[in-house]
C-alpha cells in the first residue's frame, strides 16, 4: 500500500482514505449546525452518535457506506421549531429517532424492506438517485454563490488533483479552506476557545412525553420514510453493490442498521440518521475504497465531541460554505454520471430522466411518477 495500512478484512487507511473521510462534510455540517443553533441540541450527542455509527457502519459493510442526517427530519425540525404550539424540540426529535430506529428494525428483521425493494423497477432507483445528484449539484451551486472566488479556487483544486495520490484533492481543500476561514474572520477565531475539555452529552430521553413521540412520529418520522427508503436503503444498496461488487450487502441489512443507529443515536443524545448514496459518491470521488474513510471520521467526531467539547461550535464552521457547495457540486455530479443509463431503450432513458426531475423537488413525489411511468411506458 501507499502510504496506508491495510488489514485482513480489506479496511484500508492510506492517505486515498484519509482525505475521503471528510468527504462528506458538505450536507454533514449544515443540519448539525442547524439543530445546534435553532433547536439548541447538545453538539457533544451529536457528534458523539455520529461517531460510534460511522465506525460501526465501516467495521460491519468494509465499503465506505456513510452515515448522514436525515434531511427531511432535518429541514422540518428547523423549519417548526417554535410553532405549533410547544413547537420542535430536543425532545421531540429524539422521539424521532427512536421511532424510526423501531421501525427500520421491524422492517428489516421481517423482510417487509426487501419485499418492497423488489416491487421497485430498477430504472426508478436510478432516477432517483440521478435526482438525489442533481439536488446536490444545486445545493452546493448555491452555497458557492456566496462567495464565488473562494469557490473558483476550490473547484480548481478538486480538479486539478482528482487524480492525486501524493496531494488528495481532500485533504488539500480542507487545508485551504480551513485557513481561509481563518484569515477571513480572525476576530471569531480569536475569541475561540480550544483545548481539552472532557464531558458525556447532556440526554433528552430523560424529558420525553407522550406528546413528544406523537409530534415526533406525526411530523417528523413519517415524512422521511419514501425518502430514507429510496435513498438510504435501496439506492445504498445499488450504489454499493455496483461500486464494490466484492463486498455486496442488502436492503435488510441496510435497513437493520439504520434501524440500529437511530435507537442508539436517540438514546444518545443524537439526531435521526441514515445512510445515503450521496454520501457514498462523496466518498468514492475523493478516492474511499473501504470502510476506512467512514471509520476515520466516525473516530475524529467520536474524540472530538468527548475531549474537545467547547471547540465544536466553532469547528463546525471552520471550512467556509463555498468550498463546502464545491465538494456537494462534485459528489452530485458523479451521482448523476452513475446512474445515468448507458445503452439502455428509450423507455428506459426517459423513465430515469423524468423520474429524477421529479424527485428533485420531491423524493416520493419521483417514485410515484417513475412508477407511474414504468408502467405506462410497458404498455408502448
């Protein structure tokens, strides 16, 4: 190896892992910022639940399978924090978690998640993730519009290098984006506080109600099932088993582990996860081979959220947003590349197409019209 190490069961830790590791730092961030700031969240939980999922994910699949915020629990938490009433709290989002953890589990452990797997044309899968790509492309479009010279330097950089192994595009675009977030706003990172201070996460489980699992499951966990279905099960699933062949898994387990770091995340103090073929293009694009990068991660947030407590708020905005869009932008791009089908029938091609259109403005919105489309277009 490569300046890496390699062990019997093919995790790998070279520097190709090292600098994918934080590959997914672009939708990673963002939500955790915004349960921190806006729903006033424990970061220590947070992180803390992130970590030990990551390096379990990464001990149990060997491929680099991320662990990412549930993005439509995400926005909605943020979007109703402080209204209907009580309104979204800490409390109603770890009712969440664990509602979904207990669900994802009876779906795995029954077989019902592989029974509906398999009612799902392939074509469908692939649009969705073209969409889920595109999103992605557009998300990151906008954050680098912020500041469009630090994004041009990013992209740059991610190009130029792609295909570096001595300089990982990575690990150079956080170096960089690091000290620029630095020199931009000195005055906040003089003010910053840095250096060893230990404690466990303050839990929201010890507050629960029973109107906190009825506003968690109602307006939180139930509008992420199409989402986390399409997404982090079957298209991780797909993604996977097209990228490493070697190491394939399954919709069950896939749905298990979901199930499974959901009930710990939310005993934890952490924040509903999932698993995400985005997150696994951002990996693979930055040059993860393995359940190294993911492990890598998963330790970095696992000492950071334990030891260095009063330094999280402002690592988690140390790398400026447009370098953040750039890494979304490129991740997307190859989402879109990959599933795109190549030598395929127009059916086919216009099923993938149509059906990514429309789930780029909404998840269960493109499985209904892919269906829909799927079925039409057999009878052509």
């Amino acid at each position: 190896m490569n300046a890496g190490v390699e062990d019997a069961g093919g995790l790998r830790f070279d520097r190709a892992e090292w600098a994918a590791a934080f590959a997914d730092l672009g939708s990673f961030i963002p939500f955790v910022v915004a349960y921190v700031t806006v729903l006033k969240m424990d970061p220590v939980g947070i992180l803390l639940a992130f970590g030990v999922a990551l390096v379990g994910c990464g001990l149990l699949y060997r491929t680099p399978v991320p662990v990412q915020p549930m993005k439509a629990i995400g926005a909605l938490a943020v979007a109703q924090a402080g209204v209907l009433g009580g309104g979204i709290t800490a409390a109603t989002v770890a009712a969440a978690s664990l509602v979904t953890g207990l669900f994802w589990l009876l779906l795995g452990a029954s077989g019902a998640a592989a029974r509906l797997a398999r009612l799902i044309p392939k074509e469908v899968v692939c649009g969705i993730v073209a969409g889920l790509g595109l999103s992605f492309m557009l998300q990151g479009g906008r954050m680098m519009a912020g500041d469009w010279l630090a994004a041009a330097v990013a992209f740059a950089i991610a190009v130029s290098l792609r295909r570096s192994r001595r300089f990982p595009a990575m690990l150079v675009l956080l170096g960089a984006g690091f000290a620029y977030g630095v020199l931009r706003a000195p005055a906040m990172w003089e003010a910053a506080s840095f250096g060893f201070a230990p404690r466990l996460p303050s839990l929201a489980v010890g507050d629960l109600r029973w109107h906190d699992f009825v506003t968690g499951t109602l307006l939180l966990a139930l509008p992420q099932l199409p989402l986390t279905m399409g997404n982090a099960v079957i298209a991780t699933s797909e993604e996977n088993n097209r990228l490493f062949p070697d190491r394939p898994t399954s919709v069950r387990q896939l749905a298990l582990s979901t199930g499974a770091i959901n009930l710990a995340g939310g005993l934890a103090g952490g924040i509903p996860m999932c698993h995400g073929a985005g997150g696994m293009a951002a990996y693979t694009a930055f040059g993860a081979r393995s359940g190294g990068a993911p492990i890598i991660f998963g330790i970095t947030l696992t000492v950071l959220a334990l030891c260095f407590s009063d330094s999280i708020g402002f690592l988690l905005q140390a790398v400026p947003a447009a370098v953040l869009g750039t890494i979304l932008l490129l991740a997307g791009g190859r989402l879109v590349m990959g599933n795109l089908p190549r030598g395929a029938g127009w059916r086919t091609l216009l099923t993938v197409v149509l059906t990514a259109l429309a789930a780029l403005w909404n998840v269960g919105f493109g499985f209904v019209v892919g269906m829909a489309l799927h079925w039409a277009l057999r009878r052509v």
